[in-house]
C-alpha cells in the first residue's frame, strides 16, 4: 500500500492450529507437583517433584518438554488452563466435532476456523488462505463456500502425476464424507462436496513451488510432526498469502502404556516445535505468527495403573513473539469433592479462547461464529 508516496509493507497476520489428538493428560503435561492428591491419584505414572521442569511454586512441565520450557522462559508462551465445555463428553468424535465448530450443544456444519477464514478472505480470491498440512479434510477448516488446500507432504506432492494428484484429492473427499455422514446425515456432507468439490484441495497446486525457494539451516528431527511443521515453514515464508494453517499429532489416547508413551509424545512436539519457530526466525517471518495447540478433552484424574481414560478438563497453549507468556486461568482443583465424575471440571470455555484468536489476533468479530460472548484470556500483545 501506498500512503501519500511512501510506500508501507502490510504483513498478514497468520494463525497456525496444532490438534494433540486422542485426549492429552493435563495433569502430566503441566504437572501440579506440589500437590499431594496428584501423586496419591498418579501411584505409578506420576512424575516426580524433582524431575519437573519448575515453572512456580505449584506447578511445572513434564520433563520431555524442555524446548518448550526455554519457549516459556523467553515469555513466548501462554499456558491455558482448565479448557473445556460443560457437560463434557468422553467420545473423541463428538468432543472435537465441539472442538471445531464451536457448537457444544448441536451438531453443525460450519467449521469454526473455515468461517474465520471465510471472514478474512469472504470472496474466496486466495485458494492457498487456508492450508491442511497432512491427510483428509480438518473438520475445523470446513465452511460453505470456503475451500482448503490439503497437502499430506509437501516434498513427494509436487512428484505426482495428475491422475495420482486426482486420486488422491478423491480419497481426502472419501474420507471427509465417510467420517461425517454417519453423524449428520449424507445430505449435508454432499450439499458441502458438491459446493466446493474438488476445488476444495485445488490450493494444493499453488503449493508445489513452495520448497523451490525454501533454504534452511535448522535441522529438523526426523519425525512425522517435524516433517509437517518444516513443510508449513516452507509454506509461511513462500508469501502465498496463507493466513491459517493446521496440522494434528498423536495419538494421545494413553489407556495404557502411557509410561514411555506420553513423554516420547512431547519429546517430539517440542523438538519440532521449537525448530520450527527458531526457523520462522531466521527468515525474519515469526512475528506475524501465534500457534495454538489443543486438544479435545484432558484424562481422568485417577490412573488406571499403566495408562489413563478418557476426562474433561484440558489444557493448551498459544505461543509466539507477539504473545503475552505466562498462565492464565486456575489450575482446576483435584480435590475429590471438586471432581465431576472423577475429571478435573473445566472453568474456563473453549470459546473464549477462540474469541481472543478471532478478535485480539485477526481482529474479526468472534460472536457470530462461536455464536456469543466468553471470557477471553488477554494473550496477544497490545
């Protein structure tokens, strides 16, 4: 834009969304360890006081979370506490379907993040303002007339035939409509297909020349999460004009096994993330970025010996240079009598964190589409 001869450089705001799915365990993410119900309900899994990561005098991180931790330190880093919705749900699939379209009391087709970007982008000019990185459709990014550009790895995509790009764009819709018809009826499924059809991944061309111009030194680990975290940097720094971005990790659903499960978990989000972020720095493109990272529903309070079933109130985190680092929210109490139905009762809604997003950090209006008025944690810089 040019204001009376000088020239000013408009820098989009870009929101990134990472899904921990299958349930994260909140109580050994952010680990209450000074008190003494935590360890009386974790006899086996719980994480010792003196191999958490100390954030104050009550609570701390999980060991496997040490880049993270040095996020935090930095001030970088907000920790949420006590995310969730009343009358919590144990089914993974109703629970993020409340998750992604902001509706804990009916089932909807609008997807809360498309209808964010059916605000920043309303006549739909940019193909690439929506970006999945990795398989299907995110219930979260669908909305009538809002199409997404889904890539499962931006290396071998730019390899692919036209027939094999068709094949694939057709197995993500199959997918989509396969997962969701049994919920709300085909009708809905199709009247979404049939308005964006394969249009809805046609972005996913825009993206293949995205690693052309990509260099990097920072060395990425060699996990799943690392690859589709490096594949977004790529994205971000290309300048297509994408203003959101989503990629999932798990699974997170420790019924057993969550000893060596859960830490290697977090071991890798937190390599992968912290690269990432030291990436975005180096080509100058991390401070019009916030990443979030949820997850469905937190685990029950009481172990069930080698792992933990499904609860309800949860945790999550919004980091960037232009977040307000620290806590917000009470850490919800364990006490047994404070319990609901032995889970950690959520005390802040889902919605009011979204709210902040919409609002603080794109500077939209979050009422119609988490359809009222919440709290909002004041996290995004001023």
């Amino acid at each position: 834009e040019t204001i009376m001869g000088t020239k000013l450089i408009v820098i989009a705001l870009v929101l990134l969304v990472l899904l921990l799915t299958g349930g994260n365990d909140y109580l050994n993410t952010v680990v209450p360890y000074s008190n003494p119900l935590y360890y009386d309900n974790r006899a086996s899994l719980g994480i010792a006081e003196e191999d958490v990561m100390k954030i104050d005098d009550t609570v701390g991180f999980n060991p496997a979370m040490g880049p993270l931790k040095d996020i935090y330190d930095r001030g970088d880093m907000a920790i949420i506490h006590g995310v969730g919705f009343e009358n919590s749900t144990r089914s993974h699939f109703r629970a993020m379907d409340i998750w992604h379209t902001a509706e804990p009391d009916k089932v909807s087709m609008k997807g809360r993040l498309g209808q964010t970007v059916r605000d920043l982008d309303p006549e739909g000019e940019n193909p690439v303002t929506a970006v999945n990185v990795g398989q299907g459709l995110p219930r979260a990014m669908v909305a009538p007339g809002v199409s997404v550009a889904s890539v499962a790895d931006l290396s071998t995509y730019g390899l692919l035939t036209g027939v094999e790009e068709q094949q694939l764009r057709e197995k993500m819709l199959d997918r989509f409509a396969n997962m969701y018809t049994p919920a709300i009826g085909s009708g809905p499924v199709m009247d979404y297909l049939a308005q964006t059809g394969l249009d809805a991944l046609k972005g996913a061309d825009m993206l293949k020349d995205a690693p052309l111009s990509y260099e990097s030194s920072i060395e990425y680990g060699n996990t799943p999460l690392a690859g589709k975290l490096r594949d977004i940097a790529k994205i971000h720094t290309a300048n297509l004009g994408t203003r959101v971005l989503y990629a999932e990790h798990g699974v997170y659903d420790t019924h057993a096994a969550q000893g060596p499960n859960h830490p290697k978990l977090w071991s890798d989000v937190a390599g992968a993330v912290n690269d990432f972020w030291a990436d975005l720095k180096e080509h100058d493109s991390d401070q019009n970025v916030v990443m979030f990272i949820f997850t469905e529903f937190g685990r029950r309070v009481k172990e069930n010996g080698t792992g933990t079933d499904h609860g309800a109130g949860g945790v999550a985190f919004a980091l960037g240079p232009n977040v307000e680092g620290g806590q917000y929210n009470d850490y919800p109490s364990l006490a047994p009598e404070d319990l609901r139905e032995g889970d950690l009762a959520p005390n802040h809604d889902f919605r009011g964190v979204y709210s902040t997003l919409i609002e603080d950090w794109f500077g939209l209006d979050a009422k119609p589409i988490v359809e009222g008025t919440f709290e909002k944690p004041d996290l995004i810089h001023k």
